[in-house]
C-alpha cells in the first residue's frame, strides 16, 4: 500500500480497539486514539469507505452449535484444469469456512466444519464430487491454541515501531 493510502497512526488506533471490541462506542473509540467521539466516528466511516473496514459479524463458536470437528483439506486440480477456478464449487457447501487458492502442491485449502467425522466424510464427498477435483488430502484437528488473531497494525522496524 503506497505511504500516502497507509491509515494513520490514530486510525490504527481505532483499527485495534475494534479488533478487540467491534461494538466500542464512538466515545470510546475516540478517547483510545486521543479524539472526540464525532472525530472517531468520520474516522471509521473513512476506514469503511476506503474498504479497510469490510464488516462487523458476531464471533460464535462453533462447538456450541454441534460443530465439532475441525479440519483443513487440501486440493488438488486435476491436470489440465488449473486454469478453472473451483471457488464458486467450494462456496456451494456451507461446511466449507475458508477457501483459499495457494502455491505448493495444492491448488486449495480449505477450512471446513462438521458436526463428527461422518459428517466430515460426507461434506468431503461433495467436496470430491465437483468436477476438476482431483485428489483431496484431508487432516483432523485435534486442539485450536488460537485462531481469528487480530491483525498487526504495527510492526518493530530497527528505529522503532512502524504504524
């Protein structure tokens, strides 16, 4: 992102304390980033305008809605066919969290959620059943330590922290 399009230090301000909290008031807000509530609020407008805010959703977890079981699957296309972009395939199966094109020796990673590891196999049916899928390599996790981390708005650089 050139310089002049970076955020500002007091909008990385009010860029954190929404990764923490996505309903702090205006006030507070502001009173993190050293401003009055209406200067906060042009602020995040701005950010949203800009699309650096794309959205605000409630974080729920997945375990007390019977989803369970947690797995990443790894895609690939069948020779010939890396030109055709599978992701609206993937989109198709709500079990399917994340969906991401990557270099290596897969063409896809996928995140998907099922309620136990039948459930599992036959979300990964569908996922085998969309043309152009050619193998698919499928690991269980155990335990999460962490995941949905905010995102580093600053970054230590030899003079210092960089916003």
């Amino acid at each position: 992102m050139p310089q002049k399009d970076r955020p500002s230090v007091n909008d990385l301000r009010i860029l954190a304390q929404l990764q923490r909290d996505g309903r702090a008031s205006y006030e507070k807000l502001g009173s993190g980033a050293g401003m009055s509530a209406p200067s906060a609020h042009e602020r995040v407008k701005r950010l949203e305008a800009r699309g650096i805010i794309r959205g605000y959703a409630a974080q729920v977890d997945p375990k007390a809605l019977g989803l369970g079981v947690l797995a990443f699957s790894r895609i690939r296309q069948a020779p010939g066919t890396s030109t055709t972009d599978l992701t609206a395939d993937f989109a198709t199966i709500d079990e399917v969290e994340e969906c991401h094109h990557v270099a290596g020796e897969a063409d896809y990673l996928l995140k998907i959620r099922a309620t136990d590891t039948l459930d599992l196999e036959r979300v990964m049916r569908r996922v085998q059943a969309i043309p152009h899928v050619y193998t698919s390599e499928t690991e269980i996790v155990f335990s999460t330590a962490f995941e949905g981390r905010p995102l580093p708005l600053e970054r230590e650089t030899d003079g210092g922290l960089e916003a």
